[in-house]
C-alpha cells in the first residue's frame, strides 16, 4: 500500500472531524468512472472541499504511477483523513467511524482499489486512529472475508480454526477482529474471548433496557425478531412499529442497533449483536 505522504499539508475545511461517522455510497450506476465517482463521494463524505474533477494523468498517479512531483488527489484526501481522524479522538476518546456502503459492487468494478483500502483500514486500525466499515447491499463479500481470514492467520498468526470462529463471531471488521485477537495472542481462549464478546453485547442490551423484565423488552423483541426473519428494517417502519421518539432515539444509541442514514436502513450493530440476539431465548420467535 502507498501510505500519503506530503512535506506540505493541504488545506481543508475547518472542523473536518466533525464529519464523523461519515457514510457514503461506494459505487453509484451512473455518473463517472467508478476511481473518479469513488474519490469524489469519500470527499464530501470528510468534509474536504479542496478536491476538483481530476484529469486521466493524475488518475494514473493515484496509486504511484507517474513521475509528476505534485501529490495525488487521493493521497490529501487520506492525508485529511488521518488529520481529521486525530482530532475526532483527541476530542471524543474514540475513533471515528468511516462508513463504505456498497462494497460489494465496487470489488467487481475495481478490485485493486478494494485491495488498497482494505490495507488502509488495516493500517488505521493497527493504529486505533479510526475504523473502517465495508457494507455490503448483497451481503457479506466473500473476497472481504477471505481477506480478513489471511489476515488474522498469516499476519497475526492465529490459527485457521480460531480464524473461522472469530470471523463467524465477529463478521469481517478488521478492527473487531485486531482486538480480540490481541487477546487470544496472550493467552485467552477462543471461547473465553467469546464470553467477553457476549457479555458486551449483554451490557449494551441492559443499556437499552431491552432484555426480559425491563422498560424497551416488548418493542424491542418486535424489531429484533423483524431483522432476525429480514436482515434489515428501513427506518420510516422502524419508528412506526415504536411509536415513541424517546424511545427511539434509546434504542438507536445503546450500540444494539446500527443506522445507515444514506440509505435509511438498520440493522443489528454487529455480527456478534445477531449472535447473541439468536442464541437468547427472551427473543426467540414464538
């Protein structure tokens, strides 16, 4: 991967970090190439205004090629990125959210560009400077899990059946999966990581008062036996099966739920989150 690098920093919008969590559509079917269509949605996404329509040359420099001094335009935009990311920390103690939608069309159109960001949200996430999510319309990309997989086997050495298990617990989040492999590396078991996995997700459920007995259990077993039978629930029917705005806006801050508000769907926070909901008989289908 070629990492930015510039001896002198660009300009970009004040208060870049807070664009954060951003989201945006990977791959749209119209408009213009996928590389420029791609560059263009990740900066408005940030925030970074200094980006301009960019030429067929500087398109052949963006990933080193080329023997122009001047820095590629995707390499400022990382570079704001990482600026932006910093201070969202800095100021949040946690790191941004960086949300790529449509994954899975952009891995058929141009799977080197997939490549290099996977090697990019590795790198941030080896640094804890901000997390990247890969979501994918059609379901989890094979390529992606495959990817993660080689990572946690050949570069964190964990071993090929622990891999499988953590990638089932965990889906494909490189950041997720650092974490708890960090852990195994020491000594954990799988299994003992995996309690602790669960006993989070618990902890977020408790915080949403939605486990058996408490004040969010009756409606919050609606939306969740919804997303177990359909995956997805969009959000104008989400507020209407709750019918309470309070109540609402709980549920969508207690890390149980996840928002896309590009496209107006939720779904569970995690794979561990589905996990959990289906091994809980306090939400099984009756």
């Amino acid at each position: 991967m070629h990492k930015p690098c510039s001896p002198e920093r660009p300009r970009f919008s004040e208060g870049l970090e807070s664009s954060f969590p951003a989201v945006f559509d990977s791959h749209r079917p119209s408009g213009p190439p996928v590389l420029d269509n791609f560059i263009n949605n990740l900066a408005k996404a940030i925030g970074f205004n200094e980006y301009v329509p960019i030429t067929e040359s500087l398109k052949r420099k963006i990933f080193g090629y080329g023997d122009s001094a001047e820095q590629p335009i995707f390499f400022r935009i990382l570079n704001a990125l990482e600026r932006g990311a910093r201070k969202y920390k800095a100021k949040n103690d946690t790191p941004p959210v960086l949300i790529l939608d449509h994954i899975s069309k952009l891995s058929k159109e141009n799977v080197k560009l997939l490549t290099d960001l996977q090697d990019i949200a590795k790198d941030f996430a080896d640094q804890s400077s901000c997390i990247i999510v890969f979501v994918s319309s059609e379901g989890a990309v094979p390529r992606m899990m495959m990817q993660a997989f080689t990572y946690l086997n050949s570069k964190l050495g964990i071993e090929e059946k622990v891999a499988n298990q953590l990638i089932q617990l965990l889906g494909g989040r490189i950041h997720d999966l650092k974490t708890y492999c960090d852990m195994i590396n020491v000594g954990e078991t799988f299994e003992e990581v995996r309690k602790i996995v669960l006993s989070t997700v618990n902890q977020n459920f408790h915080q949403a008062q939605m486990m058996e007995g408490e004040d969010n259990h009756v409606i919050g077993k609606v939306i969740i036996q919804e997303l177990v039978k359909n995956n997805k629930i969009h959000f104008d029917a989400f507020i209407k099966l709750i019918n309470n705005k309070r109540i609402a806006d709980e549920l969508l801050q207690a890390n149980v739920f996840s928002y896309n508000p590009e496209c107006r769907i939720i779904t569970f926070q995690s794979r561990a989150t589905e996990v959990f909901v289906r091994e809980s008989p306090e939400f099984s289908l009756k």
